[in-house]
C-alpha cells in the first residue's frame, strides 16, 4: 500500500505492506532506530512516540492509517550535539543504563509534561479540579505505561521533576 | 608496525601500593555522566537489530507446542506462503541458551523437543510480517516420549544431590535441641525471568572468506564467540560478534542464545544476510530463567541471640543436559558465624525451560530467603533485627577460617541503620487509614569474582583510546574505562575513546557476575600502566615519580606536554590480568544493609513499598553515578522478588503461562520510591590493584527480605512464599481477625 508518513517534520512516501506496524515502519523503513520494540503489543512503552503531540505505543498502530498525521519520534527531540531539555537531564541524573527503554521514556515524558500543563488528571490526583503538580507520585503514576528493566524509576522521576519545574518557572 | 606492549598481573597477592590514590586528574570515583549518554537519549546509540546491510532477509522462529520427537512438519507448504525464502530446519539450532562462560554449544535440536517452547525451525521471508505469518503458521509433528515431570517437588522427580555441593559440619541436630531458640521453616521463590527490555536479537552476515559477522545482543563476547563456532562446527577465527550496546542483559545474554544460530544457519543456506530477532514470549521461554527454589532453613541460637547452628536445603529445578544449578546457598556459607552448619542443594532434573544464572545466582533467592529467617528467628529471641544480626558476624570464613579480604558487615549495617532512622517497634503498631505501616531490614552479601581479561590503550599526544571486547550493560562500562584510562595517563574524559564490544579487539572479561568492571578495569589499568613506564623511561624519571595531569607530563617541577613527548607516534599497550590465589587466599566478598518502610491494606492486601534505603561497600566506587543506578536496579529487583515477579507454569506440560510483559509483572515506576543508595567507601587491596569489588548484584541480594520482613512488621502476616501476593496477605489478615 502507497501512503505518505509526517515524521520529525519530513515527508516520506512509503509502499508497505498493510500489517506493518507504526514503530516497525520507522524502524525497518525509515532509518529511525530510535524507537525500541520491546515487547510489541504495548506492554513496555519502548517504542512510545508522539502523534500530533499525544504518546502512543507505535507498536499497537499500523503505519497505513497515520498518512497526515503529524508523527515525532526521538530523533526528532533532539541530537547528540543538540539535546532537549529532558535529554539533558535523563543524561545528568542518569535515568537510563541500558538505554533501551530510554527514547520511550523521553518521548512519553516530553508528552506527559504537557498533559499535565494542560490539568489532566492521573489515577493518583485527589482533587479533580486542582491544578495538578507536576509531584514525585503524579510523575511515577504517569510514567508507569514505561517499563525500566534496569529500574532507573528514581533518576527518571528526577530528570522529569527537574524540566517540569524549569518549564513551570518559564 | 606500531610496537605493541604488554603487561601482565597473575593476581596471586594483595596490591599496597594503591597507584589510583596518587593519580592526579581526578576522574575516577567521581558521578561523571556516561560519554555515551547522548546517544542513548537522543535514540542514536544502536542495538543489535538496527543495522540494515544490503539485501537481508528476515527470520522467525518457530515454537514446538509439545514434548517428543520431530517427524515432521509442513514446511512444503510453508515454503510456498507469500514472500517465504525458505525454512530452516538444521539440527544444529540449539534447544535454548547456552549457560555462562560455557564456551560450547549448548544442547542442540537432533529432532528432539525438551520443553514446550523451544524453537524447532526458522522461517526465513523477505519481508518481517511475512516471516511471522508463515511462522505461525507452520506445523512441526511431534510423537511424544513418553510422560515426563514438570514440578521439582513432584515426588517422581528424578533428583541429583551431587556430593560437593552438601556440607556438613558439627552437630546440626543437637544444637537444634539444646538450643534457647530455633526455627525450622520453609521458604519457596518463584521461576524467575531476566526480562531485559531489549529482546535478543541477531543479523548475520557470510563473507565470501567464510567469515561470520553477527551483530547481537551479549554480554560474554570472547565465550559467545566460541559458542557459535562451536555449534557451526567453524573456527573460532571465522567468527566475529559486535554488541556495541546491549539493552540489558541480567544473565540473560551471557550465553548464546537460539536466534543468533538460527540467523547464522539461514544466513550461510541463503548466501545473504538474515535477522532473526525474538518475539517477547521467544525471550522469555527460550532464554534461561531463574529456578524455583524450595529452601529449608534450620537456625538455633542461645538466649542472647547468638547462632549455634545454621541449616540451608535447597532444591532448585533444572532441564537435563544443562550443568548450572541455581548455587542458592553461595553466601550462606559465610555471611553468618555458628559452629554447626548444614548445607544441601538437589536439583529436579524436569521439562521446565532451561534454567541459568539470572542477575545475582544464588544470592538473589538464598539471601533473600534467609534474611527472612534470621528475622524470624531474631522475633523469637525477642531482640532487634538489627542487633540480631550485629551479634553473628562472621570474624573470618565460618567454614574454613580464611580471612575475609575485608569486612563490612558490621559497618553497613550500622551506618544503614543511622541513615534509615532504624527503631525496632513490635509488629501492627501504626495504622493510617486502610493501610498497617511497618518497617523492615535486611543484610546482603554477594561474592566477589575476577575473570581473565585483556585491554589496550592506545596513545597519541591528544589523548588516549582503550579497545577491548567488553560490553556495556546499561552497567556502565563505557563510562568506568574512560575514567581510569583519563586518570592514569592525565587526560580529561573527553580525550578518551572508549571501543567496545567487538572481538576483533582484546578478549575482555565481559559482563556478568559482576566482574566485569573490577576485572577489564584491571586489564585496562595495566595497559596504563605500562604506557606510563615508557614515559618515564623516555622522560628518564622513574614511574612513580611521574604525575600525568591535563595531557601534561610533570616531573622534577617540569611540564612537558604529551603531544610535544609523542609526536605523531602512537605507542599502544595491552593489560592482561589472569586471576590467581587472591581469589582463593581469602574470601572476597561485598556487603550491604537494606531497611524498609511498606503499608499494607488490610482491606486489598496490598503492599506498597514507602521508602528503602540501602548501605553499600564494594571497594572503590569508580563512577558514583552508575554504581549508585546499579543499587537502585538491585533494589528494585527485590521489590519485584518480593511482591510481584512470578513465572506461572502449565502443571500440565511446563510451559510459561505468563511470558509476557503484561503477565510477568516487572516493578512499574510508581512501585518504586526515591530510593536512597550510600556507599562506604572502602579499598579492598585483596581485590585487584583498582582495590574495587563488583556492584552490580550486591544489591538484589536481601532487598526483597528487607520487604517481606516489613510487611510482617506492619501487620503481622508473614509470608514464607514469595511473592507477597494480596491472596497470601489476605489469608494471613483474616487469621489475626
């Protein structure tokens, strides 16, 4: 099947076939390794990217139907020589070891910063109406969709804390 | 031909000089973030299946859904699916992992199936959804062999109790008898699986040479290196793995694993390159777990506490043919001082999948088992856990009497305690809302190994390159070598060039055991070291009187800048460190203490971890920053040992009911809590000439006891089989009413 991807803003003409998922196109057609299949049937959340701003597992979704869809993966975050924020803290308080898990991690995180920017609530929030903070308790609920083998869990929620509380002060 | 030198250390003494102490740059020991961290969070560093050469072709495995022998299979039909190229039946695919350091090949399939599970063809396609559907479609005809046993404590379990693995000295049962306190109880953990995030995965690739290149997943290069060649009945020189970056390991990519063989087999019977990578239930069935284990702990102690007699039976279960048995009892023999000791270990020959070392062997489930008993046993005595354990260490190896090459038992026990804010408070004392509010603790202890190990350094007057074959876990081999090249030869980070996981280069120790830092570290170390004599010489200083600082060389109150020393030579060295009667004089060994604050519902059962700390000695720290992320990953590994990791298997014909990641519960982020980790600083001179000891297990080993002891400190229930699932905390409610 021919259909076009918008990733990290670039615009790519593909003809796959129809059961390739999302995270395998980017993988195995696109050259963007980032995404991590760990599991693929959205158990792990290694291969969490965004679509038009929300994380989803891109394991669970076929590549056909995100023609016009706006996709970003990890590469399109940030480069080694030019990292986002959240990159540079999962770096500086080491919320990887492997480093397998970690574009996932990333990618939901950059996400949920803004979920909770925009006051969605999480199955820890206690009052519904409150401007929720970006807490340790809120964070690890939020973030429990992204296995850690290596159980990095504490740097993680402290690389998070710190760009939540930085993008909150700006 | 750049002349190449190399220095070697038989580590047969202890190393007093402690070089490291009087290097200058100061790198070592300091939380320097991994070199290789921009890569891995910016999604560049690439693993094992993401390469993409020329014309591959995509592989997947096929399960056998009984026991029995092959006779056959459709794989006519297969070869005529869409885009099938071809199906790989070869009696050389091997039947599951290869264990540690075997160096062979495994098992291999000789039309034979063991476990339900294992791989019994490859279907090889052009595209990856191609490969699957055919796979999945494939029948292999398999005649049964007659019945077979799937449970260790089956009592028609054929089971071996091999005489060097039981001890027994003194007078067990007496002391039993004559004893203040005792407790004989029985402790059962779970079948247990690595679940590294990355699944393992292989691209080979023939050259017209008869050279395989095999991009995988491993932790053991130069053992994984022979494996294949072994099974593909080549040369070892014919063979070449590259494992850049590993997603995790945990055991789990010690030993060469089925679809490496399998891509290797297609790829040689097709003539282009083939990936076969594992699907999540492959990894969990094919590659070795951690058995179940049954213990049996026998403790007795007088009526202040001290230890007159120590038991520890254990029965752990394993598949024929392989020769690891899970060594639960390993640091039972010394962690804890009493004349009569006990110690037996069999092993259940049954068809359960192969098991093999998973992240702490032995320790992870001993400890963890024991730890709970001397909690026990300290609650019948009436003393403080703490105090319990302070009045039984060890002076020197209880069995033996060899020194220990240092010991902190006592140390981290203590300063843990101070850190944690230990008090010992009955239990069911603190109640907020549905939830009991308890403490716990635990000791951990985990032996300390060195492996053979090669490394060179390479350098140049802007800075230095270390190449060697090791690999880099999540561990953080990287950034530790990079460390101690910068600081022995006076360069700042950024001019050292770490290469890894290539066999082309030295043959390091690899990553396992944890002797992996402590071992390479050396080998690089005495590359270092020898490049620094070649200074000295050409400088006309003797070595130690050398100070190597920022690229310069200083001496007798002159700098002379390497690059002016060198010029455009480039002088490499290679270290090569052989273990010897270190590791045999003495007992090496790493300590810690763990404590625990758990609430328990005692309307769900639920327990939710609250706070844990953990009180660490290995040696010298060589990286802050990673050996503090290798205790958090240990730590919460006994979480998951404690509350929620189980494999389930089918008693019916053994097969892993939950292999997958929604099914095999690993510890979520919000399981665990800002864990704290501190270290004591230590220099164990025993160990190698770093003075640093592993620290990558040490930290498994008693952090699930320290849980289940604060779970029976909160409500009372205590839980003997783990993990502490809400049914087991239930019961235990309702019987306190």
């Amino acid at each position: 099947m021919q259909f076009q991807l918008d990733v990290n803003g670039e615009r790519h003409a593909l003809d796959l076939d129809t059961r390739t998922s999302l995270l395998d196109a980017l993988r195995d057609h696109l050259g963007l390794t980032g995404s991590k299949k760990g599991c693929d049937h959205g158990q792990c959340g290694a291969c969490t990217v965004m679509v038009n701003g929300r994380r989803i597992n891109s394991c669970l979704t076929l590549a056909c139907m995100h023609e016009g869809d706006e996709i970003t993966t990890i590469e399109g975050l940030g480069r080694p020589d030019d990292l986002s924020p959240l990159q540079r803290a999962f770096v500086e308080h080491d919320g990887y070891q492997c480093g397998y898990c970690t574009p996932g991690q990333i990618c939901s995180a950059t996400a949920m910063i803004e979920e909770i920017k925009a006051g969605w609530p999480s199955n820890v929030t206690d009052d519904l109406e409150a401007q929720v903070e970006a807490s340790i308790e809120e964070i690890s609920e939020r973030m429990s969709g992204n296995l850690c083998r290596c159980s990095c869990y504490p740097g993680i929620v402290d690389a998070i804390r710190q760009v939540a509380r930085e993008e909150a002060r700006a | 031909m750049t002349l190449e030198t190399t220095r070697r250390l038989k580590h047969d003494t202890p190393d007093t000089d402690r070089r490291l102490d009087g290097m200058a740059q100061g790198v070592l020991g300091t939380g320097m973030d991994r070199p290789e961290g921009p890569l891995k969070v910016s999604g560049r560093a690439t693993y094992a299946a993401e390469a993409h050469p020329e014309a591959m072709a995509e592989g997947y495995l096929v399960r056998a859904t009984t026991i029995g022998r092959i006779t056959g299979s459709n794989a006519d039909a297969i070869r005529a699916m869409p885009g099938v190229i071809e199906v790989i039946e070869d009696e050389r695919m091997i039947r599951n992992a290869a264990q540690g350091m075997a160096g062979e090949s495994p098992v291999q399939r000789q039309g034979q199936v063991w476990y339900v599970g294992q791989p019994v063809a490859c279907v090889v396609a052009e595209s990856f959804e191609q490969a699957r559907h055919a796979a999945q479609a494939m029948m292999v005809t398999i005649e049964p062999d007659g019945t077979h046993v799937f449970d260790a404590e089956d009592p028609a379990a054929e089971v071996e109790k091999p005489e060097q693995k039981q001890l027994d000295q003194g007078d067990l049962e007496g002391a039993m008898s004559a004893a203040t306190f005792s407790l004989d109880a029985t402790y059962h953990t779970p079948s247990m699986s690595s679940a590294a995030m990355e699944p393992h995965a292989s691209i080979a690739q023939w050259d017209e040479d008869g050279v395989l290149t095999l991009r995988g997943s491993y932790q053991l290069l130069k053992f994984n290196k022979a494996e294949l060649a072994d099974v593909l009945g080549v040369a070892p020189d014919k063979v070449r793995i590259l494992s850049p970056y590993v997603g995790g390991g945990f055991g789990s990519k010690l030993g060469l694993a089925p679809e490496a063989v399998a891509a290797a087999l297609a790829a040689q019977a097709l003539g282009r390159p083939v990936r076969v990578v594992l699907h999540r239930r492959q990894v969990f069935e094919t590659v070795t777990r951690r058995s179940e284990t049954r213990q049996r702990i026998r403790l007795a102690c007088d009526a202040e506490g001290k230890l007159s007699a120590i038991g520890h039976e254990n029965l752990v279960s394993q598949l024929p043919g392989e020769v690891f048995s899970e060594p639960v009892a390993q640091g039972t023999h010394f962690q804890y001082a009493a004349p009569n000791r006990v110690i037996g270990h069999e092993i259940a020959r049954i068809r359960r999948p192969a098991a093999g070392s998973v992240r702490a062997p032995g320790e992870a489930v001993g400890v963890t088992a024991f730890e709970i008993a001397i909690d026990e046993l300290a609650k019948k005595a009436g003393i403080d856990p703490l105090e319990f354990r302070l009045r039984n260490v060890p002076d020197k190896h209880p069995e033996n009497g060899k020194p220990f090459s240092s010991s902190t038992m006592e140390a981290t026990l203590r300063e843990g305690a101070k850190r944690f804010g230990w008090t010992h408070t009955p239990p069911r004392q603190r109640r907020e809302g549905e939830w009991w509010i308890g403490t716990g603790m635990a000791g951990a202890v985990r032996v300390n190994m060195m492996i053979e190990a090669m490394a060179r350094a390479v350098l140049t007057g802007q800075g230095v390159r270390v190449e060697c074959d090791m690999t880099d876990i999540g561990t953080g081999s990287y950034a530790i070598l990079t460390q101690v090249a910068a600081e022995m030869l006076g360069f700042a980070p950024d001019r050292v060039e770490t290469v890894l996981g290539d066999t082309d280069l030295p043959p390091a120790s690899g990553s396992g055991g944890s002797f992996g830092a402590a071992s390479t570290s050396t080998a690089v170390y005495l590359a270092c070291m020898e490049l620094r004599e070649r200074l000295a010489a050409k400088l006309g200083v003797k070595e130690p009187e050398l100070t190597l600082k920022d690229g310069l060389a200083i001496h007798e109150n002159r700098q002379t800048p390497l690059a002016e020393i060198l010029g455009e030579e480039e002088w490499r060295a290679l270290g090569h460190l052989q273990p010897g009667k270190a590791g045999q004089e003495v007992r090496q060994a790493t300590w810690g203490a763990i404590f625990a604050e758990v609430a328990v519902s005692d309307v769900t059962g639920e327990t939710r971890v609250r706070r844990m700390d953990g009180t660490f000695a290995a040696g010298r720290i060589l990286n802050l920053k990673t050996a503090r992320s290798q205790c958090h990953g240990g730590m919460t590994w006994g979480i998951g040992l404690a509350l929620t990791e189980a494999m389930e298997h089918d008693p019916r014909d053994g097969h892993m009911v939950n292999r997958d990641l929604a099914e095999y519960h690993l510890p979520v982020n919000l399981d665990v809590p800002q864990l704290g980790v501190h270290f004591l600083e230590e220099r164990d001179d025993w160990a190698n000439p770093l003075q640093a000891k592993g620290i990558g297990e040490l930290s498994v080993c008693g952090s699930g006891a320290a849980v289940i002891n604060a779970i029976e400190n909160a409500c009372g229930v205590r839980v003997r089989r783990l993990p502490a699932t809400l049914d087991q905390v239930m019961d235990g409610l309702i019987a306190q009413g």
